[in-house]
C-alpha cells in the first residue's frame, strides 16, 4: 500500500516520505480499514521528531485518528466488512489501509461525513474527557479555554457551551476571536494585546475562572494561576509553548485549587469504557444538538507537510483533515 513513512526521528520534512509499506493485517478483536480521512495534530510533529511521551519503532507509519470503510476483520471484531466506522489507531494514519483495535472504534452515525467523524475523535474526545471528568464543569461555571481557536480549543468552547458554563475564550487574533464567538464563547480576549488575567478577573467580577483548560503551557499556565477561583481546577492537557511549566504547591495550598493533567493514552489502556461513553455523547449531541466539528481545512493527504507547517506555525482555527488524492 502507499503511506507516509517515517524513516528516522527528526523534521518531518527530511525523514518522511509517500511510498510503499506493507499492507498491515487484523489481529483479534481488531478491524482492517480503508481510509477514507485521518486527523492531524501537533502531537504527530513530536512523534515523528521521537519527542513524545510515545516512541515509535522505526520505520513507521504516523497518523492516529481515522474514519473509513472496514474492509476486513480478526478474530471477535465487533465490526463487518462494510460498516463505516471512526477511531484511533496507535499509528498508520496516513496510508491507504490502518488498523483500527475494535475497544476504541465507533460506528459512524448514519449520514455523518468520515471527515467529520475523523474531526470528532481526539480533540473532542479530550475536552470532553477533560472537562466532565477532569474540570468537572457544570452549570453556572466560568470557564477559561486557552489556546481556543485550535482543535482542542474550540472542542472546548462548543463542549464547555453544552455543559453549561459560561466561556471565556483567549486567542492571538481578532479573527480567532471571532469563530471562538461563531462556536460559542461568551467572553473574548485577545491575548496578545491584553492581560488575560486581568480580563477573567473582569468577567468573573472577581470571582476567577472555575476551570482552566491549558493546551499551552509555558507562560500561559505560569499567569493562570492568578486568576484561578478558589478551589478552581487547572487542566493541562498539552504544551503547545513548547515549555513544560513548574508549580510551587505551595500556590496550590495558598489558593485551594486543583492542577489534574490527562492524556487520551492512559484512558484508553485503563478505561476505555469512558471513552466508548464520551464518544457516544458525542455522536449524540451531533444528531440531536447540531454539534459540529470545526475542521480548517480538508486537504489531501500528499499535503501532510503543508498541514503540519500551519499548525505549527499556529495558523490553524479547528482541525485539519486529510483525505486519499
């Protein structure tokens, strides 16, 4: 089959490369499947240069969510041949087939495009992991989203809306800005030209944000601390910045609040059921709620370097897809 294959760690312009791979196989329980679009994100940039929490065996095959036709199955696969189905592979994303583990796969709702059941997957799945079960948002509370026109933050904004908080939203930009209030945030600040602490101060009359969802880290989780409310909750869920940032518990002690960091791989080795629950939600709150992903672009897949270079650039407002041409 032909796939992006990834020959060494390093840039991702110099060590990977569209050719052949082997055709993988379906083991118990799991589903082969013919991509019909895969979601690319940050995280891909740092397992590709050997830099995440994961590290590939060479030469491999980056990509991890994926939506697509099951074109065969293992032994005790939930699925059939011909269901259309979304979920998150361990990598093999970009390829023309990858292997899906039936436990964190989905079936599609009927009429729902792959690309948007590709865009559904990791970063709603995390915010919506991470605020119902982490931040414990409910209604009546301020939430802060940093980071809020990406894919996690506006997963965030729409997720947070549903569950009944008020948002306040940060970005870099004036258009940012803007599709965070076209998905439902209730307070912008534009982070470049005004002191967000200052602001959610100003909103809050005092009171601070509720909970904090941090997909940046670095200087940005350093200033949250000063407008967290008391027994708040700080979720990271990445470090976008490029810097792991440090906390003195004695902030924590001083100020009652919780800092609760999470990543998708842990659910899914010891509660996958969680997932398999917050995804149903989802698909849920998609028929009946008119939830939709916000996807930036969809684009080929011979366009992953591109893809890559606008998130990292952060010119990105919601989630790039990728589909076979």
């Amino acid at each position: 089959m032909q796939a992006w294959v990834v020959s060494d760690y390093g840039d991702y312009h110099d060590v990977m490369q569209w050719g052949e791979f082997e055709t993988p196989q379906p083991g118990p329980g799991e589903a082969l499947v013919k991509v019909a679009a895969s979601g690319v994100s940050f995280a891909l940039v740092l397992r590709i240069a050997g830099q995440y929490q994961i590290k590939d065996p060479l030469p491999f095959v980056p990509g991890t969510d994926v939506a697509g036709e099951v074109v065969a199955v293992g032994e005790d696969c939930p699925y059939q041949v011909g269901e259309r189905v979304a979920g998150t592979a361990g990598r093999g994303g970009f390829a023309e087939y990858a292997i899906l583990p039936g436990d964190i796969t989905y079936r599609l709702p009927e009429g729902m495009p792959d690309t948007d059941g590709v865009a559904m997957l990791n970063a709603y799945q995390t915010s919506y992991i991470g605020l119902k079960h982490h931040g414990r948002v409910g209604k009546g509370d301020y939430l802060l989203v940093h980071g809020a026109a990406g894919a996690l933050g506006l997963a965030a904004v729409q997720l947070g809306k549903h569950m009944g908080a008020t948002v306040i939203a940060t970005a870099s930009s004036a258009e940012k800005l803007d599709a965070c209030k076209r998905h439902g945030a209730d307070h912008l600040i534009n982070y470049s030209t005004d002191d967000f602490v200052e602001a959610v101060q100003d909103v809050s009359k005092g009171h601070g944000a509720d909970v904090i969802y941090d997909p940046v880290g670095g200087d940005v989780f350093d200033a949250s601390r000063r407008c967290i409310a008391f027994r708040g909750r700080l979720v990271i869920v990445g470090f976008t910045s490029g810097r792991i940032p440090e906390i003195a518990t004695n902030r924590m002690l001083l100020r009652c609040f919780a800092v609760d960091g999470f990543t998708l791989h842990g659910y899914r080795q010891h509660q996958p059921h969680l997932l398999e629950e917050g995804q149903a939600e989802l698909f849920r709150l998609y028929r009946e709620h008119g939830l939709r992903p916000a996807i930036h672009e969809v684009m080929p897949i011979g366009e992953l370097a591109r893809a890559f270079e606008l998130i990292q650039n952060r010119k990105t407002i919601g989630k790039i897809v990728l589909v076979p041409g």
